[in-house]
C-alpha cells in the first residue's frame, strides 16, 4: 500500500459533500481508503489515525481542504484523485447553473423577503450564531447541527418563544412543514394528523406509518432531542401543541418521545387539558400510568402511534387489534425449522437511533434482553468497539460510529462490514436491520444492503448454518426511494420484510424465545 | 404566541439552507421555492476571531 495526500489551500466544502466524495472514492479499483476533508484539529487527528496524512504532508490549516490516500499502487492513487477533481468540477458547474446562491442569511433575505424558513446545518460550534441570525431576520429554524450547548439551545428557543418562531433542535433530523420534507424526512400525503417529535427516526416512522395506513398528516415538527429536559423545559414542545391545537387542519395530535421529565410532563398534562382534539403520545420506554387521569391516549410503540392516530383521524374507537401475531408465530415456527439449535442470538444493527430504542425495548419486553450501546439498563451497556455478545443491538448512528465518518443512513459501509462479522458467529440466529428511506438519505439503502444481506446468508451456510435477516422500511411509495422497491430488493436478496420496526422486532423476539427453548 | 407558527401554516414554504446543500436540492426537487446560502467559516474558521467580530458587530 502506498500512501498520497494532497492539500487545497482554500478551498471549503460541507462535510456531506466530502464525505460522499470519500464514499465514492474509497469504493473504487485499488483503493484501500480515503479521505477527503476540511483541515481542523479534529479531522487532522482521524486522518493521522487512519495514516492518511504523515510528518510529510504539506502544511494545512482549517481553511484548506486535505486529500489523503491508501491505494495498492501510485496509478489507482492518481485515478482516485482524477476523479475527485471530476466532482469538484461537477459541482462547480452545478452550483454555476443552480439558480439561487447567496452568501449570508441576511442577503437572503433581502433578495427574497418572503422567505420563511431556515435550515441550518453548519458546523456546530457556528450553529449558535448562525441560528440567532436567522431567528433576529423572522425565519423559523430547523437546527440540524448537534454538539450545540444545552445553553445555547435554552437561550435560542427562548429568543424563538418570545418571537413565536419555530426553532427546531439542534440535532434536529426530521420535520415536515406544509407537506415539504425537510432533513431526513420523507414523502407522507397530507391528512388530518399533526405530530411533534422529540425522536428523529421516530418521526419518519410514524409518519411512514400513518401514509401506508392510507391517512395523512398536517405538519410533523421535531423539536430536538433535548427539548424535554427539565433545562429546555419543553419549550419548543409547548409552542408546537399550541400551533397545532390553533390549526383548523389537524384534527389529530401525536406526540413522540423518550419519557419527559417529570416538571415537564406535568406542565405538558396541563397544557394537554385544554386541547379540544384527540390526543396520542408514545412516550418510548416510559409507564403507562404517567397519563394516567389525563385525556392523553397511551401508545406503547411507534407502530401502536400511528395507528391509533389513524384511527383517532377516522373517527373510531382507539381499540387495537394484534392482528399480525398469528402471522409472526407462523414465520417464527418457519424459521426456526432451519435453525440449528446452538443458534440462540440476535444482532440488529440500526442506522435509526429510535428504531433501535423501540426494538430494544419491544425485545425486552417479550423476554429478550440485549446488550446494546444506548442501554438504558448500564449493566447491558457497550460500547460500539466491542464485539458483540449473545442479543446486541446496535445504535450505528451514535458518536462512536459517526465521529469523523458519514450518517449510516448515508453510507453503508460500517453497517456492512458488522453484517460480515455477527454472520460469521456460529451462536447468531438473527439479523435484524431497518432501511430508511426519503430525502437525505442514501439514494438506494436496499440496493446498498441487498449484497450484505446475500453475503451474510452465504457465509452462514457455507459453514451449515440458515441464517435469518429481518428487515422493515421506513419509506413512502412516493419517496425517492419507492418503498415496494425497497422491499422487493430486500426480499430478493433473501430478507423477511415486516410492515414496520416493532413487527419485525416482534418476530426477532418469537425466534430468539423459541430457540433459547431448544 | 404561536400565531407566526399558524401562519407559516398558512402560507408557501420558502426555505433558506444555510450549509449542506444535499438539503436545498432536495427542497428544490419537492418544487418549494429555495436558496442556498453557501456558508464558509467567519474569520477562515478561527473561532476566536470569529467570536470577535461577532462581539463587533453587536457594539
């Protein structure tokens, strides 16, 4: 392996940018790894790690864009370069012809006073001024940026409350404002149901979910993940409610999210009791009998969310049907016929950090406990360099997985690679995966997993092993990505694909019973 | 106070994406007006400097 780095003074790009850049680099002939990136500390520091860059690299600074490197010979070097050189062009000559380019805010809006809406995804530690910018010119603001303070979140959504403006995160991924998706959000017809999150992936699930159901929504507003901390003090969850309480559209409110803190669940109950509409929260992970005496109807996972709140948009009884159990236990009966009896485990690897949530908790309480890197028993908890033990559930969006790389929703690689190694474990029965689908993400996430899927089946049974994969799609029909697509490159490629997460957990979790009974 | 909410509510999207621009050409491609601010680091990235010209700005 050689190793070549060449440094571009002065020139910046987003790290989306780079990083599909990389992506594309590194998939090509004789490539063994690369890189490209903007010269801060942080990213000098993964580059040296990977041994992309050394002692003898030309001077950097945090301006310049740094190109490193690792190909088996100097010719599939010069060819990865060539072609980085092609996408720089490419994206010159489209942002030549792109029809809207300006270079701060506040000539943004001057040119176009009747603009409204700000996305902001730069780097975090300018996302505070950025946002304060946008909030001081009228703009409601989508914060997509994280390691914001949670200073810097209470201060900007008090700023937003006072002027009635939306201020949605940070680490804000999905919102859907007047049927447009924005972030990582997708495609989901217009209908009567009105949402708030504080749960990305959560968001687009349900939404997912409520479309496929055949109704609709009115708006679907995250708030950030951190909104209902007791600090932040659901601020940004308190203006939501009211927006859509006041909204003569949404005739149903659903709400998402990890169990609120204790003041805030109570200042939400009040604000609740005065909501004339009906209301569904899922409060992931939390008791039931924190809605207890309120008007609040309960919904214990994603899936039980969205069709309460179909059902609720109908104007019927909010009682559930189990209808899909009998169709579980039969796939889990199937499967378990081709298992061997030492195959007792499960893997999921997630690239949606509340699919994950739902899946462990949906697993936990049919009897399967798992080991998992956003446990919330401590005692199951590990860290994403550790090798997987008996049923782990993997986050593949956390920090330790995105530090310095691209979103798994984006590029598949590390998903992959964890895919060949749990498939290769004699003790793992299951996979369990989700594909998520919409604007943001990758253009083909089944395209992208289908070869794994097949790789995975291959290096089981070459050893005399069935292994089974599960899978659900988070996609619309009218996604970039058409969700029947998806399921069906899924399906050829030797996958079980459920309507949704917890269906697919639930059938995770009826085979790991099963074979833990063998 | 969430009167400016309902009226965004009420009225056509227009969006300014301020930094990864897979985000404005996805705005685009659902046919919603947009611009794209092609944010660079103030002051070259030196935050410091950054933080004071911003502290300028607001004297």
């Amino acid at each position: 392996m050689i190793t070549k780095n060449q440094v571009r003074k002065n020139l910046y790009f987003d790290s989306v940018t780079l990083m599909v850049a990389s992506s594309k680099m590194r998939e090509m002939p004789g490539i063994g790894n690369a890189a490209v990136m903007m010269g801060t500390d942080h990213n000098r520091a993964l580059m040296t790690a990977a041994g992309l860059i050394g002692p003898d690299t030309e001077p950097f600074g945090v301006n310049d864009t740094v190109v490193g490197i690792l190909a088996e010979s100097e010719s599939a070097a010069d060819a990865a370069i060539a072609y980085f050189d092609e996408f720089l062009n490419k994206k010159k000559s489209d942002t030549a012809s792109a029809e809207k380019r300006v270079k701060t805010l506040t000539a943004a809006k001057s040119g176009a006073p009747e603009s409204n809406f700000a996305v902001i995804s730069v780097p975090g530690r300018f996302a505070r001024a950025e946002a304060e910018k946008a909030l001081a010119l009228g703009y409601h603001v989508l914060l997509f940026s994280d390691n914001v303070s949670l200073q810097d979140e209470v201060e900007l959504k008090h700023i937003a409350v006072e002027k009635g403006l939306l201020m949605m995160g940070p680490d804000c991924g999905t919102t859907i404002i007047n049927g447009t998706a924005l972030g990582f959000a997708n495609v989901v017809r217009r209908g009567k149901i009105g949402l708030v999150a504080a749960a990305g992936t959560g968001l687009q699930e349900v939404t997912v979910l409520i479309d496929t159901l055949g109704e609709g929504i009115t708006q679907a507003l995250g708030t950030g993940g951190r909104d209902l901390k007791e600090e932040v003090g659901g601020l940004m969850m308190t203006l939501c409610l009211e927006a859509l309480q006041n909204d003569p559209d949404t005739e149903v409110i659903v709400i998402l999210s990890k169990p609120p803190a204790q003041s805030v669940m109570k200042k939400m109950l009040a604000q609740l009791e005065q909501v004339d509409k009906p209301v569904i929260a899922a409060f992931l992970g939390g008791d039931p009998a924190l809605l207890e005496g309120s008007r609040v109807a309960y919904a214990k996972d994603l899936e039980s969310a969205a069709r309460l709140g179909v059902l609720a948009a109908q104007g019927r009884p909010l009682v559930l049907e189990d209808d899909s159990a009998a169709e579980i236990e039969e796939l889990a009966r199937r499967e378990c016929a081709l298992l061997g009896p030492e195959q007792k485990y499960l893997r999921g690897l997630y690239s949606g950090g509340t699919l994950c949530y739902e899946a462990m908790l949906l697993l936990e309480e049919l009897g399967v406990k798992s080991w998992s890197n956003i446990a919330i028993d401590k005692k199951y908890l590990i860290e994403g360099s550790e090798a997987s033990s008996e049923n782990t559930l993997l986050d593949m969006g956390e920090d330790f997985f995105t530090n310095g790389m691209p979103h798994p929703m984006i590029d598949f690689r590390q998903r992959v690679d964890r895919m060949e190694k749990e498939s290769a474990d004699p003790g793992v029965a299951v996979l369990l995966l989700d594909c998520v689908c919409g604007y943001g993400t990758h253009e083909d996430p089944a395209g992208e997993l289908a070869p794994a899927i097949r790789k995975a089946k291959k290096t089981a049974e070459e050893a005399g092993r069935h292994l089974t994969v599960i899978a659900s799609v988070t996609g619309t029909e009218t996604d970039p990505q058409p969700r029947s697509q998806q399921i069906r490159t899924l399906e050829e490629a030797g996958a079980i694909v459920l309507p949704c997460n917890a269906q697919a957990s639930k059938l995770a979790a009826a085979i790991i019973q099963r074979q833990s009974a063998r | 106070m969430a009167n400016q909410v309902n009226r965004l509510f009420a009225s056509q999207l227009w969006v300014a994406n301020v930094g990864v621009d897979v985000f404005y050409h996805a705005v685009l491609a659902q046919h919603v007006p947009a611009v794209q601010v092609d944010w660079r680091p103030p002051a070259g990235g030196d935050a410091r400097m950054a933080e004071i010209l911003a502290k300028l700005r607001d004297l």
